[in-house]
C-alpha cells in the first residue's frame, strides 16, 4: 500500500515534484504524466490515490493508455496486465510496476522521483 509521508514544506520541495492536480483524475479517475524522464501513471482505487510507472517492463509500452478494468491495467502493446493494488503483472511475474511515493497538498499531487 501507498506510503503517507509527513515532512515540511521545504523538505518537500527538494524531493518531490509536482505531476497534476486532484480534478485532473475526473471523469476517467486516472492520468499519466511525463515529468522528468519518468511516464508516470496516476489513479485512484478505493478511495486512494496512488501511482505507478506507466512503463510496461516488458517492451515500454504504455500500461494506462486504456482505462482500468476490474482492478487491473493493460498494456497497449501486448495486452499483458498488471494488478492495480501491487504492479504486478499477472502472467510474468518477473514484471512489477514501480510505485511512485505520493504527497497530496492542497489538491496538488507531488511524486517522489528519485528514492533518497
């Protein structure tokens, strides 16, 4: 599960950036965003906001160019499909998707790119 960070607001600015806004998960409850060199995919499940790399580990394509369906997203290129509450893929389970940390402010969504 998503990781709840507390920190300050200068801490926050050195390792996070922003990559949308909350209104921007409406209607289709998911987005993607280039930010940085990092596809990333942002949705909302059960309430929680969470996001994955929208990088399909098995040839790049896109995992969020359609919508999620029952729990799981697909990838464009070879259908192959990954569990939306962990990233793994559900047919090669050397495939996992890499979950990004979130900070909410201000209905403003900030990802952390780089693990410290």
């Amino acid at each position: 599960m998503a990781e709840t960070i507390f920190m300050d607001e200068a801490e926050a600015l050195n390792c996070f950036v922003k990559i949308g806004y909350i209104s921007e998960l409406e209607p289709a409850g998911q987005f993607s965003r280039w930010v940085s060199n990092h596809d990333i995919l942002v949705f909302r499940r059960n309430g929680v906001i969470r996001a994955f790399s929208n990088v399909c580990p098995h040839f790049g394509g896109p995992v969020g160019y359609h919508q999620m369906t029952e729990g799981k997203f697909t990838c464009l290129w070879h259908n192959l499909q990954f569990d939306a509450d962990t990233g793994q893929c559900l047919s090669v389970t050397k495939f996992k998707l890499r979950e990004y940390k979130l900070m909410i402010k201000d209905e403003i969504i900030f990802a952390r790119l780089v693990e410290a």
